[in-house]
C-alpha cells in the first residue's frame, strides 16, 4: 500500500510541476529539476526493487536510507541553485539601481544647464 502511496505522490508532484509551467508560475529550466525529482518519486513507488538492489551494491544496511539521502541532497542542491539565482537576479537588481540613479543624475544636470541657457537668453533677450 504504500508503495501505490508514493506513487500517487509523485504523479500528483508531476502534475502539479506541469500545471504551474502551463500558467507561467514557474519557468521551464526551474520546474525541469522539480520534475526529475517527481519522476524518481514515481519510479521509487511502482519499482522499490530498485532501490533495494542499488543500496545493497552499495551495501547500505538499509536501502530504503539510500533514497532518503539522494533525496536529500537533490533538494539541497535545488536550493542552491536557488540561491544563486536569487543572488544573480539581486546583482543585476543592484546594478539597474545604480544606472537608474546615474541617469537620473544626468537628466537633472541637463535641466539645470537648460533652464540657465533659458535665463541667460531672457536676459539678453531684455537688454537689448
């Protein structure tokens, strides 16, 4: 029974992954790390054999564990590469900050010289 259970969970992993890059919730070279790890899921629950025979080539006491901690450590590099992400995305956020602030900068250096060539004008202008 649970190993239908596991396998339920994965498709339903699957199909939620799949869903949400159809809305545009979530991008394609995201959700393809997500869908490797609803596949495994999927594979774990209609062939636990496999697992079992892998962990005892690896002779893990317990196969089941071997699993657990690939498990593991796939989420654990998702996250990372999240946070890469994430940092990359908040560099280049640093940097349009900055060129905005320079831009502006110069946009009110501009007014400033325009409107003292406008003065200047209207006092040649009166003068003469």
């Amino acid at each position: 029974m649970a190993i239908l259970v596991i396998a339920v969970i994965g498709i339903s992993f699957a199909a939620s992954i799949i869903f949400l890059i159809r809305r545009d919730k979530l991008h394609v070279k995201h959700g393809l790390g997500w869908m490797l790890l609803a596949l495994s899921l999927v594979l774990s629950g209609f062939a636990p054999a496999i697992i079992d025979w892998v962990g005892s080539h690896l002779d893990i006491a317990y196969p089941p564990i071997f699993a657990i901690v690939v498990a593991l450590a796939g989420v654990g590099i998702k996250l990372l590469l999240i946070d890469i992400e994430q940092s990359r995305i908040e560099l280049r956020h640093h940097r349009m900050v900055q060129r905005l602030a320079i831009l502006e900068a110069e946009l009110l250096d501009i007014k400033h010289e325009r409107e003292k060539l406008i003065d200047s004008d209207d006092q040649d202008g009166g003068s003469k």
